[in-house]
C-alpha cells in the first residue's frame, strides 16, 4: 500500500525541447506585436489623424504665405 502514495517523477524532455520553446515564444510574440500594434492604432494613431484633419480643415495656405512674405523669410517675394 505504501507503493500507491508515492509518485514517480516524469521523464525529462529530451527530444524537441527547443522547438517546443521557439513554437511557445513565437506564439507570444505575435499575440505581443498583434495587441502592441492595435493599442498604438487606437491610442496614437486615431487621435494624430484627428488633429491632422482639424489643422487642414481650418488652414488657410494664402493667409500663411502673406504672413510669412511680411516677416521676410523668401528672398525672391
């Protein structure tokens, strides 16, 4: 009876250690970059495109070139 109470230890890994391990961490570095690339989709991204569409949305080119002109920066106007 006492022989049921103790247990045997498993066989050590032996054969496709390492490939079991690269399968593993290829497995978290895609889940990694899938969600790291989507945070900084919608954290960054979406909110620079917003901006960007506010700034050309009230941009006046003409009113710019005036200002700049009147400050002397070209050297040909």
């Amino acid at each position: 009876m006492a022989d049921k109470a103790v247990t045997t230890a498993s066989k050590p890994q032996m054969r496709g250690l390492l490939n079991s391990a690269i399968k593993r961490n290829i497995y978290v570095a895609l889940a990694f970059a899938a969600v790291s690339g989507v945070a900084f989709k919608e954290l960054i991204g979406t909110s620079r495109k917003r901006k960007y569409a506010e700034f050309y949305r009230n941009y006046d080119a003409e009113k710019e070139f005036e200002e700049m002109r009147k400050k002397g920066l070209f050297q040909s106007c």
